[in-house]
C-alpha cells in the first residue's frame, strides 16, 4: 500500500493525545517505519475504506492507527492506541 501523505482533523489530533496519549509525530513515525497494514472494512464511500497500520515508534511504542484510504492515496487518521498483546502477535509475526 502506498501512502503519499496524512490527513489531520484538529478534533482527532486532540483525542490522540487526550484519550491514548499518542503525539502526532508518533503516529507520522508508524507510517515511516514499514508498517504492517490489515483491511479492516468496507468504508462509507466507494472505494475508501477502512485500514489499520502497525509499527514501532522510534521511542519503543507498538501502536495501532486506524485510517481511511482515500482515492488520492492519502490517509485521513481516524484513530491510533496502543495495540493489544493478540495484534502485537500478528504485527510481530509478519
């Protein structure tokens, strides 16, 4: 999957940080660092659908970003965490 740039909402931004505590750069960093990408499912709109991308952060994370994959190529950020041991599994198994 190639990625050409990231979509920001303001109001995501702030709930990356206030929800799972994960800066803007940490979720930049996961599209940097060969992430493993999963369909997660069928979007609203034709041909956009939902994805997520598993990396490390440089500073050690394992997280999670959800995203929407737009015709353009770019995503729009939906959401990130932390990832769980069971996704941490399949990421590390790739």
């Amino acid at each position: 999957m190639k990625i050409l740039g990231l979509i920001w909402l303001e109001d995501i931004v702030e709930k990356l940080w206030r929800k799972h505590h994960v800066r803007q750069s940490e979720v930049e960093e996961i599209f940097e660092n060969d992430p493993y990408f999963r369909y997660v499912e069928k979007g609203d709109r034709p041909g956009e659908d939902l994805y997520s991308a598993m990396s490390q952060t440089g500073g050690g994370r394992y997280l999670i970003v959800f995203f929407v994959y737009k015709k353009n190529r770019w995503a729009l950020i939906v959401s990130t965490r932390k990832m769980e041991p069971e996704e941490r599994k399949i990421y590390e198994k790739r």
